[in-house]
C-alpha cells in the first residue's frame, strides 16, 4: 500500500490540516518501521507524494524535526532520525520519570469501561503476537506502543498524553536500531499486571510494575558503543 491514502471524499484538507496530515501519514510510516532510521526524506518527493507544493512538504518535514523523528540537515535536507546509543538512554530515562506518574493518576482515575478499553487492547495484542509475517509484526510493535498511549488518556492529562505520543515514537525508533529480538520488546504480561493494579486502583504497584516494564525493553536493547576498524583492519589487510 502506498503512503498516501485520499484524506476525506471531498479531497485534500486544506491549509494547517493539509500539513497535519502529511506529518501524521509520515510519523506512522516512521513509527510502524516502514520507513528505516536514515532514510532521507526530500521535499520534492514528498510533495509529489501527496500532490503539495514544496512549501506545505517542509512544514510537515519541520513538525517531526520538533518532534525528534525527523533530522533535519542544512544543505542536504531531511532525514528520519538515526538516535544515538546516549539518545535512546534519554528516551527511557524520560519514560521512567513520566509514566510512573502517568499510571498512579490512571489508578485513581480509571473507570469499568476505562479497564474494558484496555483489556480489549491487551487481547487485539495477543492476536498479533500470535499470528506470522512482517506485517503482524508492525502491528504488534505498534499495538504495543499504543498500550502506553491509552494509559496517558486514561490519566486524563492532555499536556503528558502529548508526551507520551512522542516519547512511544522516539522508543519505536530506538527499538527498530538497537532492538535484539525484533519484536515489540514489550511484555504482554507485564502490560495484564499493570491493568490488574489499575483495576485494584493500587497506584503504587502499578507505578512500581511500569518503571520494571520499561527497565525490561530498554534491557533488550543493545547500546552499546561501537567503534568503526581502520580501513585497513575491515580488509583485513
């Protein structure tokens, strides 16, 4: 399928809503892993992509710079971000201060249907972990990210739910480089513990069992530094 879908029987939205949806067409094509850390990104392309002018292009190119998905270099144009190992640090470092907060106001939030909402997550989860092929893949990575999302909303605070948006964005990039497993990295059953304390509306377990979540997927990450062999060494010369 291609990137671009029609955006609304009556044609392209106009304006602001034009460059919405170009930046939201890319950033899920960033976040499902279809779109590569690196690849670049060109105005032009773009443009005739999604039948815009340049101008509208690079404002959409400008909103994912801001939002860390998207590098922007001076004299040779965009490209979607390549985190470095200490970058991916700060990703998760972040994660860990945000989202213990996040979930002990979900706890005390939470309604039946807020718990029904993502026990249904958690089973649409399960359903793409068990099925085959790269395209159940994306969506379990991306169904997984969304768990985090949904938590944010039930929290009731727009400004973190912002957040969050970028920071399960950045982590999808962070795993699609240095994941080990090519999975999700996000534990089904962790995500079940951490409903199951939301349902008992203890914030303090929930809070303890999303900082070990998060400990768990950036452990299956590896960062470690590496340094390039002289020209000589990579021939073995």
């Amino acid at each position: 399928m291609s990137l671009i879908d029609s955006t609304s029987a009556g044609g392209q939205p106009a304006g602001e809503d034009r460059t919405q949806a170009i930046r939201d067409r890319l950033r899920d094509a960033i976040v499902d892993h279809r779109l590569a850390p690196g690849t670049k990104l060109s105005e032009s392309e773009v443009g005739g992509l999604f039948e815009v002018s340049r101008t509208v292009a690079r404002a959409a190119l400008q909103m994912l710079a801001f939002e860390g998905l998207v590098r922007i270099e001076r004299n040779r144009g965009a490209f979607v971000a390549n985190p470095s190992p200490e970058e991916a640090r700060q990703v998760f470092a972040s994660r860990r201060l945000i989202e213990p907060g996040i979930v002990t106001a979900a706890a005390e939030r939470a309604t039946a249907g807020d718990v029904a909402r993502l026990r249904a997550h958690l089973a649409a989860e399960r359903r793409h972990m068990h099925a085959r092929g790269p395209e159940a893949r994306r969506a379990e990575i991306k169904a997984s990210g969304e768990f985090h999302l949904l938590l944010a909303a039930v929290a009731g605070n727009a400004i973190l739910q912002r957040f969050m948006e970028e920071l399960v964005a950045r982590s999808s990039l962070v795993i699609a480089l240095y994941g080990r497993t090519g999975a999700s990295s996000c534990g089904h059953d962790e995500h079940d513990a951490i409903v199951d304390a939301l349902e008992r509306r203890d914030a303090k377990a929930a809070a303890a069992l999303i900082v070990s979540h998060i400990d768990h997927i950036e452990a299956d990450l590896d960062l470690r530094l590496r340094t390039s062999p002289s020209l000589k060494a990579a021939l073995n010369l």
